[in-house]
C-alpha cells in the first residue's frame, strides 16, 4: 500500500511510513507524530490523517469525510454526489461507478443523472 503522507518537517521516521494499519482502535500509536493521527467521531477511533476527506469510509461512521466532525469539500471533479448504498463511501462515489448497470446511490442518481466519466 503506497500512502502518501502530509508534508512535514522532513523528520518523519521510515517506521511510520512503512505502517499497513489502516484504522486504529483505541490510542494512537504514542510513536507517530501527531499531525498523522485524526481522530473519528468515535473518539476510541482513529485514522491516518490523509484518509480524512479521501471519500473513502474510514471510521465506520463517515465521521472522517462528513461535517460535523470533518469539514471537507464537495465531491470533486472524479466523483458524484449522492447519498451511497456502498458502506465504502460516504456522500460522493466515484464517476466510475455510473452507468454501469449497478445501483450505488440509494435515489438511482448514479444511473440516472450521472453523466459519467
Ligand atoms: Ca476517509
């Protein structure tokens, strides 16, 4: 898994980077710099702070891309907004996903109003 990390001070640790643990339960990890961790709605949960606002269901709850725990833009350009039947998601899903004969937002939106890719 390649993941890309916020830029910091240069002084991040291989240790960390090289991390597979995608969503923590209970305290962050004491060795990890604090401006890699965010916190869920859940405040027993957390996760990498780039998989916050990536449209991806990391906390279970959507609290990592939906206000009011997370305050982040709309769906952008590679995605529709729509409210999703995938657990993966959370309020866009992929344009990938339209017309592609399978249901993924709960109004139909997605084969319907989607202009697609
Ligand atoms: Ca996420």
């Amino acid at each position: 898994m390649n993941k890309v990390f916020p830029q910091g001070d240069g002084t991040g640790n291989a240790a960390a980077r090289t991390k597979t643990l995608s969503r923590g339960e209970g305290d962050a990890p004491r060795s990890l710099p604090g401006f890699l961790v965010a916190r869920c709605g859940d405040p027993a949960s957390w996760i990498y702070s780039d998989q916050k606002c990536d449209g991806t269901n990391h906390c279970g709850d959507c609290s990592d891309e939906l206000s009011p725990v997370s305050a982040c833009p709309p769906c952008g350009p590679g995605w529709w907004r729509c409210p999703p039947t995938v657990f993966k998601y959370c309020s866009c899903i992929p344009r990938s996903l339209c017309r592609d004969h399978v249901q993924h937002c709960s109004d139909w939106s997605d084969e319907y109003s989607c202009p697609g890719l």
